[in-house]
C-alpha cells in the first residue's frame, strides 16, 4: 500500500520526516518496503497483513499514526447541497442474497460534466500508482484511496429501468468489463444487474456498457459491502484483479458506507460539478451490533511476560478507538469498532497491547531453556505401528482430508451430500472432508499404477471427519489407519494380526464377515467385543473405477485410539512346550457358501483340548471341484502337555473333527 506523506497530512498532523514515520510505523507492524521522492512529496510503500483491511486507506495509516504520536484524527467534514428531488425517483435497490452481499447504497448525481481532474487530484493517484482517467473516475479512486471503501460510478443513462438488484449470477451470462475481457459468469459469482442483465461483478469490475464517458451526465454512485469469500473467488475465476477486488476480499466498513458515499459524492461535484439528488437508496438486510471482547491484565502479563500499566493499558485502547470500560481491577472490556474485523479474542486485544506498548520491551533471554518431555502413550503407538509397517515393505503416504464426489460416493460411510465440505473452493474436484482413508490411498495406489509401479504397499495414520448428528456440533474427528496393498487378502489379514499383536500383546484380533460397499469380500474386525475396522478384497466394479481391476488390491482401515485405549497388555507367560506336536493337513470340499469362520469354530467345538492350532492354509477352486462347491486346506496341531502323543490317538481326534464337519457342513475330505 503506497502511503503520500503530503496527502496523509490532511488527516493527522506530525513533524516527523519521512524516516521516522517509516520506523514508527514498523515497530507498530506495519513495515516499510520503500521510501520514495516524487514531485515534491514522499511516497511510503506500506507492507500490510491481509487481517488490516482497515489500513488499505490514507485515512486508515493516519489513525495507526495519531495513536502512535498521541494526536488527533482528523476526518473530512463532508457537506452536500442536495437537489429536491428524490433518490426513489431514479433508483430502488434490491439485494436477493443478503449472505453475499451486507449492505448497498446507491446515490444519484445529476448535471455532471466529465473532463480532466484538477492537478492536485491526478498528482495525488499518480503518487500512490493509480493513473488518471477523468475526473469522476478519479474521484472514485481518490476516496478509495483516502478510506480503503472501494465506490464505483454507473452513466445512468445507460441502465435499463429504475432498480438496480444484487443477485448471483445465472449460469450461461456474459458481461465484458471494462478492460475489455469477455467474462463468463456462473451461479457461484454475484453481479449487479438492472431489470435487463448484470452490469458489473460484484466486488471486482464494472462493466463496459455503462462505464463513465465524455457524454455522461447523470452518475449512479455504488458503495456497498460484499462477501470477501466470494469477491476473492470470482476475481481468480474471471482473472480479473482491481483495487476494489482487493479490498473488499479483506473487508470493507459497512457500518461507515453511507459516510464513504457521500464523501465520494462532495468529490465528483467539487472535480465536475452538478449535484447530488436528496436521499439514498440504502439496502441494509442485517445491521450489525456492536461486539465486546473483554481482556485480562493478568493474561497480559502471562502471555508477554512483563507488566503492561493499567493506566497505559486504556490509553492505548482509547487512542485506537476501542472505548475502553474497566469492570473489575483485572478485567478490561472494549466495544471493537466497525472497522477493525481482526479483533475477536482476547488474545487480539493483547497483540494490540504488544505492538502499541512496543515488542522492544519484552524482554529477551540471551538463552533458550527447553524442558525435555517424555513421548505419552499415542506417540508410542504411532511409533510403532509405522515401524512394524515399514518392516512389512509398506510405505508411508500423507493425503489431504478432501476427497472428491467418486471417492466419497464409493467409500464414504454416507452419501456425498452428507459429507461435510468447503462452501466454496477453486478446485471443485476434491471439496469433501473424507469419511474414511481407504478412498485417498487406493487413489494412490492408481498413481503408482499409471507410472507403471507394482506390488505396492501403503499405509497413512490420519484422522477421519465423521458428521455429527446434531446441526452445529463439530464432526466427530477419529485417528484411524489405513492400510492397501496388492495381493492375497491373506497376507494383508496377516499383517493386521501382527500390528494388534505387537500393540496389544495379550490381544487376538477376530474376522467377521460383513457386507462393504466397496468390496466383493469384508470383515469387521473386533478385539473382544470392541469393533476396531473393517478390511476387505475391492470388488470388480471399485477396482475399474480406479483401473485396478486386473490386480488383486485388499485393503483395511483399523481405528486407532481403539488400539491405544488396549496397548500395553502383557500376556502370560508359558513355558516352553516339552513334548512335540503332530500337525494333520486336511483338504476339505463345502459348499461356496461355507465361511472360514464355521469351519474354525465347528473344529474348535469337536476336538479335545490337546488342539493347539487351526491355520487356514489355502482355498482352490477348478476342474476337480464341482460348481458350486470350493476346496480349503486347514492345518491342525496337537500336542499334550502330560506326553508324546501317538499317531493312532491323533487319527481318532482327526475323525471326530471330519464327521461334526460332515454333519453339519456335509464335508467332504478331498482325496485328489
């Protein structure tokens, strides 16, 4: 923000040079790029943060420096010799979307001649970068450069009946502005529009059909207040910055529009003359009330570390126009003004004391003292399971918490539009906080697929944002792992029972089956009776859509604070057994529809205690195995612990299990 110390002068008054107002103005936060001699004056150019949208003015910097040199701010007194007609003769406004825009006002002035501006006007916009048009375009630009409200100035004449409308955009308009670019609007961008099409873009530009010329003579003066969000969307939709753009993206004063407009108003008359119809038309849809916000002295002290007077506590407030008002000895409460939109907390009130008492008085030690902390339990876990991972040949991803509609269609927990999502964002493909991580990595996995990189193995600790059920409640947000990787579901489940292993050493994880969206087959994995994730093999449908669908891909998504809520059990100890075990392999033909888990469990229920092991060791199904029907081999280890066990005692163990098998899952023992 460029700075003319000549015109800043009008408003605050200071013998400084142009040095010391520089260095007054850093130690304040506001730091100085450059100091420049133009014509006579000095030019400051002014780094701003984007949170001070107040200080994109002259009169805005003159306020930081009356606080600073302990002067008064001296504003413009604004006079208007009003015609006798009324406003409501020429124009009505109408704000469809009041969310998007807070306030409107348009001004009438009639008998207005446009021509060259003054010298004085045109050497003051050159000073600050902005090139002279005529005069009532630059008087628009010099009152937004003196208070940081951008104005803009509709030809009248130009305008298709009485009432202007602040509405969204239809998809399909075109308005082409007035540097000449053709823009295509859509229903997410705001226009100005009268009763036929949009004249300008909200916020951004005016359009060229009713732009300010030689033969204007009635002028329809705009200030208003627009939505920063979208003001700042459109502008990189269209590729179309301005001075306007800029400010209204950092909030503007709507409570000091109507002042601004008529302030613009006396300067269109005093360069080119006419005058200014009686009244306003004022869309105001939600005045705002004036918010507190209260500080601590106490807090002041914790947070800089040294002791701020009560007294210079309130003088600061006071000369930043905070309205100071102390409740209790300890307890300050100010009434933020309309145009300072940073301040909101306490601890924005503190930041004012800080860099209004001065940063040089906070005292700094010549060394940093660190205090070591011990890793808590949860960094522990995280540790270890990205450890044991890597040691699993998995590799480690980092996504972000936006997924698009496919991924979250196909792998959320809910539909889309129950997902929670930025209101507005440029990239429009990936705008859905993600329910679950399953759907980021498989699209990495597509990634590494297309650049032609096999047999992967991915995993990422993130959190998930569930929705809550109740309307304005922050979404559920839970630390969860994700895991894929190409192959058998077997090597996968392995690897999951590993990892509960090592976390929870006296903890067995169980496989339930379950139905996934995503997958041809699931489980829902449990320790005890805690659910703790879901894995599963994709199915064909999830795998084309991500052109997986000639690997075999499984994936699994484990709750984590589930396993930390278990980590650190310690099993008991056994001694090392004396006697050896004798393992019986047997092939058996079921019915497809037969699961592993009734295998298991029918086994465990027909063998005796000498049972030490089930494993499950393969499935096939092919020319030798019927339609319908599929082969899995199951491992069966025995031992006693009292002696060596006989072969011949193992062969009566093994029938007991094949004939439960037989009759209740009409087993067959597959000979060939």
């Amino acid at each position: 923000m460029k700075i003319s110390l000549e015109w800043l002068r009008d408003y605050v008054t200071f013998d400084q040079s142009a040095e010391q107002i520089g260095e007054l103005l850093s130690d304040r936060g506001f730091p100085i790029e450059s100091i420049e001699e133009l014509d006579g004056d000095t030019v400051l150019d002014v780094e701003l943060t984007s949170n001070r949208g107040d200080c994109l003015g002259h009169i805005g910097i003159a306020r930081e420096v009356a606080a600073a040199l302990g002067t008064t701010l001296t504003l413009p007194t604004v006079t208007l010799e009003e015609a006798e007609q009324e406003v409501s003769d020429f124009v009505n406004v109408r704000i469809d979307e009041p969310s998007l825009c807070g306030r409107y006002t348009a001004r009438v002035i009639t008998g207005v001649k446009v021509g060259p501006s003054p010298d004085w006007m045109r050497r003051r916009l050159e000073a600050v970068g902005l090139r002279s048009v005529n005069n009532v375009v630059d008087a628009t630009n010099y009152a937004m450069m003196e208070h940081g409200q951008p104005p803009h100035a509709f030809d009248y004449d130009t305008l298709k009946g009485k009432t202007i409308i602040v509405r969204r955009a239809q998809n399909g308009e075109r308005i082409v502005s007035i540097d000449g670019t053709k823009c295509d609007l859509n229903e997410t961008m705001q226009v100005i529009a009268d009763e036929k099409h949009p004249v300008a873009v909200a916020g951004v530009m005016g359009g060229l059909e009713t732009e300010v010329s030689e033969t204007t003579t009635t002028i329809l003066l705009e200030e208003a207040h627009f939505d920063p969000v979208v003001t700042r969307t459109t502008a990189r939709r269209l590729g179309l910055n301005s001075e306007a753009s800029y400010r209204f993206e950092r909030q503007v004063d709507r409570e000091n529009i109507d002042w601004a407009s008529r302030r613009c108003a006396q300067l269109i008359i005093q360069t080119a003359g006419g005058r200014v119809v009686r009244g306003v038309a004022d869309a105001y849809p939600g005045k705002l009330e004036s918010e507190t916000v209260g500080m601590r002295l106490s807090r002041v002290k914790t947070l800089l570390g040294i002791d701020v007077p009560k007294d210079k506590v309130m003088s600061i407030f006071e000369s930043l126009g905070f309205l100071p008002e102390a409740k209790t000895e300890d307890l300050v409460v100010c009434t933020v003004p309309t145009w300072r939109h940073d301040i909101y907390r306490e601890v924005d009130l503190i930041e004012e004391v800080a860099r209004c008492y001065g940063f040089d008085k906070i005292p700094v030690e010549p060394k940093i003292h660190i205090e070591v902390v011990r890793p808590d339990m949860k960094e522990k876990t995280t540790e270890k399971i990205s450890g044991y991972l890597t040691g699993c040949g998995f590799f480690e991803t980092i996504n972000v918490s936006f997924v698009d509609t496919k991924t979250a269609e196909l792998f959320g927990e809910s539909l889309p539009d129950a997902h929670l999502s930025v209101q507005e964002v440029g990239r429009t493909d990936a705008s859905l906080l993600r329910q679950n991580l399953i759907g980021s990595l498989v699209a990495v996995m597509q990634s590494n697929a297309n650049a032609g990189n096999t047999d992967c193995r991915l995993f990422e600790l993130a959190d998930t944002f569930i929705p809550s059920a109740q309307p304005g409640d922050l979404p559920r947000e839970r630390l969860r792992l994700g895991l894929t990787m190409e192959g058998d579901f077997r090597l996968l489940r392995g690897v999951i029972e590993g990892l509960v292993k090592r976390i929870c050493l006296d903890k067995t994880v169980v496989f339930k089956p379950v139905e996934l969206k995503w997958a041809a087959a699931g489980a829902a994995l449990f320790i005890g009776d805690a659910e703790m994730g879901v894995a599963g093999v994709l199915s064909d449908d999830t795998a084309r859509a991500y052109d997986l669908d000639r690997k075999t891909v499984s994936a699994a998504e484990l709750d984590v604070e589930t396993l930390l809520s278990m980590a650190g059990g310690i099993p008991a100890a056994k001694p090392i057994p004396r006697f050896p075990a004798i393992v019986r392999d047997l092939s058996l033909i079921v019915d497809e529809a037969v699961r592993w888990e009734q295998i298991e469990s029918l086994v465990r229920s027909a063998a005796p205690q000498e049972l030490e092991s089930v494993a499950f060791n393969g499935l096939y199904r092919g020319k030798q195995i019927a339609e319908g029907k599929k082969s899995i081999t199951l491992s069966l280890r025995f031992r006693d612990e009292q002696g060596t066990l006989r072969h011949d005692t193992v062969d009566g163990f093994e029938a007991a299990v094949l004939k439960a098998l037989s009759e209740q899952l009409c087993a067959e023992l597959r000979t060939a």
